[in-house]
C-alpha cells in the first residue's frame, strides 16, 4: 500500500485498479488519495464518475471508460459492489469486459472496489494481468496502535501504548469509529498533553462487545452479583436482552474455540487470523478460557440456545430469563 502511494505521488497510474477486502475504512481512504492524486481539484466533476451495483452494467462501464475527459487527461471511473468476481454474483456479466480491461484507454483509470473476491475469476485474472489487485485486511495489533498515535501526534496530542491498546479494547474498534474517538479525545484535550485511560473512561463511547466480555469475565470469575449488574447496566442503556444473550453465547463459541486453537499448539497471531478478530480479543478469549472448562463451555452453548428458544416461544419473560442464565453460570 506504501508503494502505491509512491507511485501516485510520481504520478504513475495503472489503467485498472481492484480494491477489496474486510477493512472498508482503509479502501476508502486509499480511493480518495488515488483521486486526489489523479484529478486535479476543479477537474472532479467532469472527470470523475461512480456506478454502483447493478447499475454497474459491462455496457455503462465501456460506455463511461471511452468517455474522452474535459480540461484535462486523465478520467477516474469507480466501479462499487459490482459482484462482478463471485460465482453467485454477476460474473457472467462481469466477463463481458474481459475484452474491455485490456484495452481500456490511456484516458481513463477504472477502479472496482469489492468486498469479497474470487481469484479464480476470469475478470480478477485480468485486472491482475494488466493493472493492479489490492487486498486491504484488518491492521494488526501493532499496526492499529501506531495509525492511532501518527493521528494523535499529527494534532500535537501524544497518546502512550497503555492508552492506545486501553482505547482498542473498550471501543468499538473499527477504523472509521476509532478515528472519531480519537478526535473526541483530541478535542478533548485541547489539542495539547498526553491522553491516558482515564481520559478515555471520560470522553468514550464503550461498546456493547467491550461490556459483555466484562459480563463473561465477571461470571468466570463466580461473581454473580457483579455479573447481574454489569446486565442491568446494560438493559439501562436500553439493549435488547435477546441482543445480550446472543453476545454472551458468542463470547462462550470463542473463548472455546480459542482454548482448542491453543491446545493444539497454535499461536495467539494464528489464533486471531484463523478467527478473523483483533489480537487482543484473543488474549482476553485464552485469559477466560481459564475459567471455563471445556465441558462446561459446551454446556454453556446449550443453554444459551435454550434460552432464546424460551424467549422466542414466549414461556418467560426475556430480561429474567437471560438473567437467571448469568447466575446459573456464576455460581
């Protein structure tokens, strides 16, 4: 990704472009740099044209990608969601430009972006062959802790590695909401000083995630009044009982299947890839998994599943049956 944005500094521009992948936040930031760069401001209007799903056609695709630009020499046509690379998708349409994409006009750039691919696609193939594919997945650990300090440095702000892990932990730790966290607590602080955790205790929004893995932590724990609270708490905030159980069934599915992961050697970075979360949700699934036992973990799965099927049948009313579940499993 680095070198892409060399390469657009220099003014070096592939024909064809395909972005995809899981970390939406970091395809968008990367298709307005390629059209900052490809499109002098004032040029936008006239050159620049966006086809979304099914109203992306091979034939307004070639039509749009000959259009000859206005005022200046180049033409950015972006192509979103096509569901052109997916057997199940619109591949028969999509390889009605196989032809296209290798003789797409020194005019024009076309980039497609996608949220899932398939790489035996004929037009994936082709797009490889004569421009450029980028998958964009979740930063790692590491990664999201330095993309949050560069953000906070930039606005005079220092932000320690304690705070930064702190913040993934607590927030919901997608790109685009971890950017408006980080300029609340910017705001926050004046545009000065250091941020530390109890500047994020005071300014952040704490996800729903963040205070059931305290819920699970609690129960694990046998503290079955602070596990009750932590619920209440939550039905305060207004959040569906079916919602929290639903999450509380989740948590238990990946505190055992990390527990498994690790008995059969597989590390903490093997772990979060093969369960597609974030490093330190796995550290704290392997830290819980202590208190479970396998057994009871499966148990657990069960009677979440019983659970909502007496919610959903009606038999009990909803906030007191998942809270009899919490105290069955702090006891």
């Amino acid at each position: 990704m680095k070198q892409l944005k060399e390469q657009w500094k220099k003014h070096e521009f592939q024909k064809c472009y395909l972005f995809y992948g899981a970390e939406a936040y970091l395809i968008k930031h990367y298709a307005e740099i390629l059209q900052k760069e490809l499109l002098p401001s004032g040029t936008e209007a006239m050159n620049f044209d966006v086809l979304e799903e099914k109203k992306a056609t091979a034939a307004t695709i070639m039509d749009a990608g000959e259009t000859l630009p206005f005022f200046h020499d180049k033409r950015l046509l972006v192509i979103q969601n096509s569901d052109f690379f997916r057997k199940n998708g619109r591949k028969e349409e999509g390889e009605k430009l196989l032809d296209f994409i290798k003789n797409i006009p020194e005019t024009t750039c076309i980039l497609f972006i996608e949220e899932k691919v398939e790489k035996t696609a004929k037009l994936y193939k082709a797009i490889a062959k004569v421009g450029k594919v980028v998958e964009f997945t979740p930063l790692k650990e590491n990664e999201m802790v330095a993309w949050l300090k560069k953000m906070c440095k930039t606005d005079g702000v220092v932000l320690s590695n304690q705070a930064a892990y702190y913040l993934l932990q607590v927030t919901d730790n997608h790109m685009e909401n971890l950017e408006q966290e980080v300029k609340k607590l910017i705001a926050y602080k004046g545009g000065t000083g250091e941020i530390v955790t109890q500047d994020i205790d005071a300014v952040c929004s704490v996800s729903l995630e963040a205070r059931v893995f305290d819920l699970v932590r609690a129960m694990g724990e046998k503290n079955a009044e602070k596990a009750v609270g932590f619920y209440r708490d939550l039905l305060t905030l207004k959040e569906s009982p079916y919602m929290v159980l639903s999450l509380i069934a989740r948590q238990f599915r990946m505190i055992l299947i990390s527990a498994l992961l690790l008995q059969q050697g597989d590390t903490q970075a093997d772990i979060a890839e093969k369960m597609s979360v974030r490093d330190f949700a796995v550290r704290e699934y392997i830290k819980q998994s202590k208190y479970f036992t396998k057994e009871t973990l499966e148990k657990a799965l069960q009677d979440c599943l019983y659970t909502d099927m007496q919610i959903k049948s009606g038999n009990m009313q909803e906030d007191l049956v998942v809270e009899l579940l919490l105290i069955q499993y702090s006891k």
